[in-house]
C-alpha cells in the first residue's frame, strides 16, 4: 500500500504534464479578414477556412496597435501599449521591462517546452527580439525576400531588407528601393515562409509534450513575394478595388496618413500624395491575395503535419494577425492609423472539445486577451506580471459565443499626439491628445459602423451625445504612459 502510494506521488505531476494540451500559436504579419471564412468572396484560403470549421471565429478582433513590434508585444506581454510604453518598431522589451515575463516564459515556467519559429517578436528597425523568451534558440528566417535580381536592381541591399536586418541604420534614405513585389516560378520553400513551414514539420514530429509553439510568417508583408502558381489563382478584373479613396470628412490631420511604408518600394511614386495609377493599385491587390494564397498554404503544411503526428486531438491551435492592412481605403497603404482597415484581425481559436466546430461570435476581442486565454485553457494560473495584464480570458467566450465580457475593444496610434481608441460593435471613438493632457485639449474622432462603414464622414460634432457616452468608457483606462 505505501509503495503504490509512494509511486502514485512520483508519477503524479508527470501525468499531469503530459495531459495538459499543447499550444500551436501561428501569427501572420499583415494579415486582415480577407479570407474566405470571413465572407471574403474573393479570397482563396481553403487551409484557413478549415481551421474556422474546426473552432471558433471571432467577427470582432482588434489589435491593440497597428504596427509589427508593438502588436506583438501586446501579444506576448498581456499589456497595452498604453501600459508599457513600448510604441516603436526599434522599442527594446527588455530596457524598459528587463523583469516582464512573456506569454512563453509563463509556460517554460510550468513545465512547457517552449520555441520559436520564424517572425514572432519583431526583429529589425534597432530591435533584436526577445530571444530569451524561448526554451531553445529561436529559428529566424528573412522578412523581406526577393529571388529575382531585378527585384533589387541588381542584387543591391535595399532599404527594407537594411531596415529588417539592422544593418545601415544611418544609411537607409541613401540605399535603393526594393521591388513592390515579384513572381517567379520557384517551389514554396523558396521563399522564407515555405522554409518556416518546412522545419515546423520536422520539429512536430520529435518536439517533447506538452508544446507551446510559436510559429511567425511574413506573406503578406510587403514585398508581395510569393511563387507564380499563387498568382496565377486570381484573374486580377475579378479583384477588388477601394471603395472610397478620400480621408474622412471633418477628420483631424493628425488622423492621417499617405505614403509611409509603402512609398519604400518601386514601382511606387515616392510622393506622399502622389496619385496611384488604377494598373498600380491593381497590381498590389493582386500581390496582397497572391501573397495570402502563398502563406494560407504554408499553414495547411503545418496543421496537415500536426495531424500526421498524431497531436490534433491535444493541441489548441490560434490563428492571429498581428493588425490589418489598408489596400487604398480612405486613400491609404499598409498600417499606421487607427482606422477600421489596419486595426481589424482575424482570430480563429480551435480548442479540442471545448469549442463548437464553425462557431463563430461577435464579442469584441484584443490581442492582450490571448495570454489570459491560453493560460486558462492549459490550466495554468493566471498570469499576474510583473508588467500589467489588460487581457481577460475569452475562455468563456468559447464555451458559449453568445456571452459578453467587454462591450469595446481598445487600442491606441501614436503620431504627433496619441490616438487613444475605442471600438463598440457600432462606433469608433478616437481621443487624440498627449499624455497627461487636459481633456479639453483633445481632438475628436467618431465613426458609426452600422450608418457608415466605410469611414466616410467624422461625425464627433454631429453626435455630441454619443461621444459623451463614449469618452466616459474611455476615460476609465488609465492615462497612456508616455
């Protein structure tokens, strides 16, 4: 009886561990709903839409800041940018927060293996990621990516590929500009993301349980690189085009933005409000579904390679974007506003025997609530800091996808002043002001989704009431750090 007691208290929390569910978290860089599971016509994203079928898909997911490094500090952190401090793509994590624990030290810290594939932290701009945060060296691959020698104009370093390696930081307006994007006909692994997917199928068939996997592809980042065939699934007449070009009516220049990111490649006018041509605008629809197509591909590699090694039916698998993208709505490219375009994300969460297969709910969701979810879900404790938690857990959510935990989703820009957001399931309201400023001092945005969906008319002066309302559920944030 004492030996059978004895060998029960030792094998214990061995059995524990190995019950516990693995996580497979798969982040994409630029990726906004233009999927065929989120009613996207267009879109060709088969491997994707099976993962929708599998889980849960959220209508209503926002980002808490529409830039790569930031984003996913919030993701990993649990925290706001707001909270942290942590705005730029060159922020360094752990100058500002050397004790932070992250979402993947938290589960080295109970017993998970934890690594890091491909773009997870932002690498780049000054910033060296957060290499700590993994139980083993993380697997880097190339954000920006060209194959063709003309891309580069010869095999030149360019701007971004400078910016995105850290190297000539004091040199990038004297460097040429990379192509916008590329073609060629090459296999998959050519290009990094197909390398991603690649050693992600090999790592899952020797990795020990339980996991938490980190898995980042680039596509569609800019440069749109990706292999011909994804090109060629699209005819480029069928494409989309914007809808409504101009800035919002009564917006504050503060809110707005042409060129930027996208003025970085050719054939783009370098002009910030220079005219795109209606062949150029197509051209870049094209590349941004093609270069979709390319990584929804690259991840039914890796879910087809969890089910051949037998771990499905254990692993909870989350699909996230890390912000959105305009595609010349309001006139606008890339990210960097606070608009409805660049803050908007696909989150699909499949939680096996928890979630309802093709479920999907309008509760309004940020990134910071993946730390708290996740943990619950492996029945870790909650996460506590020591940098602030604004997350909650959506395990609810999941259980049932009519419940309500939150009535706004939150998150911020910084500019000139700082755009401090909140996104009802109808309005947008927008505080821009420094921090620490008098609330008179600032400048007011309102959107109403339901009358206007497509941003076109500020209406903070029309609907005083309404902005009332919704400057009080914003002013029970705290003030943003500086």
């Amino acid at each position: 009886m004492k030996a059978t007691l004895l060998l029960t208290l030792f094998f214990f929390p061995l059995l524990c561990q190995a019950a516990r569910p693995n996580v497979l978290l798969i982040l994409v860089d630029d990726l906004k709903p233009a999927l065929g599971c989120y009613g996207d016509a267009v879109a060709k994203t088969p491997h994707l839409d099976r993962l929708a079928a599998r889980g849960m898909r959220f209508e209503l997911a926002y980002c808490n800041q529409a830039v790569c490094a930031p984003s996913r500090f919030t993701l990993m952190l649990g925290s706001r940018s707001t909270s942290t401090g942590l705005y730029g793509l060159g922020s360094r994590l752990r100058e500002k927060w050397p004790d932070a624990v992250t979402m993947p030290q938290f589960f080295a810290r109970h017993g998970y293996h934890t690594q890091s594939l491909g773009k997870v932290f932002h690498i780049g701009h000054g910033n060296e990621g957060d290499p700590a945060s993994f139980t083993t060296p993380p697997f880097k691959d190339k954000v920006i990516e060209y194959l063709d020698p003309a891309s580069t104009q010869g095999g030149q370093l360019t701007r971004e590929e400078a910016l995105f390696t850290n190297q000539k930081l004091d040199q990038i307006r004297k460097l040429p500009r990379g192509a916008a994007w590329e073609a060629p006909e090459v296999e998959d692994d050519a290009y990094a993301d197909g390398r991603v997917a690649q050693e992600v199928v090999k790592r899952l068939h020797g990795i020990q349980e339980p996991f938490f996997m980190a898995v980042g592809f680039v596509r569609p980042h800019l440069p749109f690189s990706a292999p011909k065939k994804y090109w060629d699934i699209y005819d480029p007449d069928k494409l989309p085009l914007p809808a409504h070009e101009t800035l919002p009516i009564g917006s504050p220049p503060v809110a707005h933005k042409r060129g930027g990111e996208i003025a970085a490649y050719t054939p783009v006018p370098e002009a910030a409000d220079a005219i795109f041509s209606p062949e150029l605008k197509r051209q870049l629809i094209h590349g941004y579904y093609a270069a979709t197509s390319y990584v929804d591909a690259q991840i039914g590699r890796v879910l087809q390679a969890l089910e051949m090694a037998g771990r499905a039916e254990n692993t909870i698998i989350v699909l996230w974007g890390d912000h959105g993208f305009h595609l010349g709505d309001l006139g606008i490219w890339t990210k960097h506003t606070n608009y409805e375009q660049a803050n908007r994300i696909p989150l699909l969460i499949a939680v096996p025997g928890l979630t309802s297969p093709g479920s999907r709910t309008r509760q309004l969701a940020e990134s910071v609530d993946l730390f708290p979810t996740l943990a619950e879900l492996a029945g870790l404790p909650a996460p506590t800091g020591p940098q602030p938690i604004d997350g909650i857990s959506l395990v609810p959510v999941l259980k049932d996808p009519t419940t309500r935990l939150r009535d706004h989703a939150y998150h911020c820009f910084p500019k000139q002043t700082l755009g401090r957001a909140i996104r009802t399931e109808r309005h947008r309201l927008v505080e821009w002001k420094k921090p620490g400023a008098p609330a008179a001092t600032a400048q007011i945005e309102l959107y109403d989704y339901v009358a206007d969906p497509l941003e076109t008319r500020n209406l903070a002066d029309e609907q005083p009431e309404t902005v009332k309302r919704l400057r009080a559920i914003l002013s029970r944030h705290p003030e943003a750090r500086p």
